[in-house]
C-alpha cells in the first residue's frame, strides 16, 4: 500500500466494571464450573458494570485516562469517535456524552456499530479523519457493557462476556509512527449466527457458538496474512498480533495457522472475558510500554454482522 503512519498512539487508558466475577461466582447460579469454562473459553474472570456504572460511564472513565497519558486536555481533541453496540440509550450517543464529560463540549462525536469488530472499524474511521486534515487528534474509544445484553441465565453467553472500555488518543503525527493500512469485511448472510436486541429490549444475545468459532478461526489468520503480504513486510516485523478476545481456543488455533511465536499474540481474556468492541483497546496499557519503534501492531476484530476488519500500524 506505501501509505505513509498517520495517527500516532499518544496516550492509552482501560476502564472495568467494578464488579469481578470469577468462574467459581457462576457457578453459584449456573450448571458449570471453573473447568468447564475454563477448557472451553481460556476465561477465568471477567468484570460487570455495578450500581451507576454502565457503557458510558466506562468510555468516559477509560478516555480520561487516555488523555491524562497522552498530557492533554478534552479541549485538545478534534473528534471523539466510539465503538460500541451497547449505548444505553439510541440518543445521544456515547461518544457525545464522552465529550461534555472530558471537556470537550461542541467537539465533533460520533458512534459507530460493527459488534466486536468495532475498533478495527472505528480505527479506520480515525486514520481517514487524520489523513484528510479534519482532524488533528482523535479520542477513539472501544466500549461495551455487555451485561445489557446477554441472559445471565443461558450459560453458553453468561460465562463469556465482560464490561469494559479502552480508549487511546491519536496524534496526526510526523509520518513515522501511526496507522498504514486497514481491512474491513462484512456478511450480512451471516446474521442468523449471532444478533442481539437493544440494551434493555428483552431480546436478549444468542450466538451459534460452533460456526462462529468456524469463521473467526477462518477469517483471523486470512486478514493478517492479506495486510503483511500486500505492504510488503514479514511476520517477523510485527511485534505484536492484538485480536478480539472472543475465546482462547479461537485465538490459538489462529496463532497455529499463522505459525507465529505465542508471545506475539496478546491475550487477556483469561482477565476480562470477552468485552466486544473494549477487547483491543483494552489491550493497549499492558503492551505499550515495550513498543519497539520500526516494529508493527496487527490488531484484527470479528463478529456478529458478520463484521470484520484489521488494521496495521506501524510502531
């Protein structure tokens, strides 16, 4: 692709819900154990919003952090852009309520919706926003309080899902360090693999659980085959693959296909579960530290929509 970094990660920030439920905790209320979901998911814990807290209120919490790492002030920031399929509310959105609570109020913001492909999506968004010149800095935020929506009494979702958000602030930057090339994919054929009603609709998550885990084995490997073929790099320069954090098995098998080195692969969802569009960016703070400059960063997101897409940037 030859396209020159834009959009620099300058600063980082993670939000949980405040509630830790381990596996033990479920199995309180539901016909399992911490060996069933741990051979199946790699999940031991995961954290749900409590009292006062929901999809919001972690955007905003993880976005300050991001901005007091990053040494600047909501009023320095261009647009605020969140990924999430779990707004309590259709209007206003989340990214605008995150941007009166950071002190960025008249700040352009926008949600956008690709299920738990929504940060390789909305990171996208972000990189064409910078290139184009509208803005200089972004405040992109993945999010989801999926508590919302998953039936704490279907096994095959409750022991799954967590609450969080993480947030990063993008700088235009000077054309060294940022973002170079993205994949996005979607397959509305494969809606009836998983879909989920609106926050507070009784229609709560139902996911086909063999054929998704079918597609993200399938698609997870094909994307970042596809961005280091076609930008003329190795897997032996990317210093680190970050994926959604569905479930450990996806990942390894993915990690086989690629015949990459385990410790290039970055995987927390023994810690947090699966937070949907939260799950990369919530990645950034235990990892950034030991960027090596010249190295790159896959991150690669699937799910419901069918929806997918990866991005590559360049450390």
């Amino acid at each position: 692709m030859n396209n020159a970094p834009v959009g620099e990660i300058i600063g980082v920030g993670r939000a949980l819900g405040s509630w830790l439920v381990t596996n033990k905790d479920l199995s309180r209320t539901l016909d399992t154990d911490d060996a069933w979901i741990s051979s199946r998911t790699g999940i031991k814990q995961r954290h749900f919003v409590g009292e006062n807290e929901n999809c919001v209120t972690l955007a905003v919490n993880a976005s300050k952090k991001a901005l007091e790492d990053a040494g600047v002030e909501g009023r320095d920031i261009d647009l605020v852009l969140c990924a999430t399929s779990t707004a309590p509310e259709s209007m206003p959105s989340v990214a605008c309520l995150v941007g009166e609570a950071v002190g960025a109020p008249g700040v352009g913001a926008m949600d956008l919706a690709a299920a738990c492909a929504g940060y390789t999506y909305a990171a996208s968004v972000a990189d064409a926003m910078l290139r184009s010149g509208v803005a200089g800095r972004v405040l992109l935020i993945g999010a989801d309080a999926m508590t919302a929506i998953v039936d704490q009494n279907e096994r095959s979702t409750a022991v799954l899902f967590g609450d969080g958000a993480g947030a990063v602030v993008l700088e235009k930057g000077d054309g060294t360090s940022g973002f170079v090339d993205h994949l996005l994919g979607a397959d509305g054929g494969g809606a009836p693999l998983g879909r989920a009603g609106h926050p507070g609709d009784e229609h709560k998550l139902y996911q086909n659980g063999r054929e998704v885990f079918k597609f993200a084995v399938k698609v997870f490997p094909e994307m970042v085959e596809k961005l280091v073929a076609r930008n003329g790099i190795s897997l032996e320069d990317v210093q680190y693959i970050i994926p959604h954090q569905a479930n450990a098995r996806i990942i390894h098998a993915a990690a086989r296909k690629l015949e990459v080195p385990e410790e290039k692969i970055v995987v927390n969802v023994d810690r947090y579960g699966n937070t949907s569009a939260a799950s990369i960016p919530i990645s950034y703070p235990d990892i950034r530290g030991t960027f090596e400059p010249g190295k790159y960063v896959i991150t690669v997101g699937f799910g419901f929509g069918l929806a997918w897409a990866a991005n590559l940037y360049r450390i």
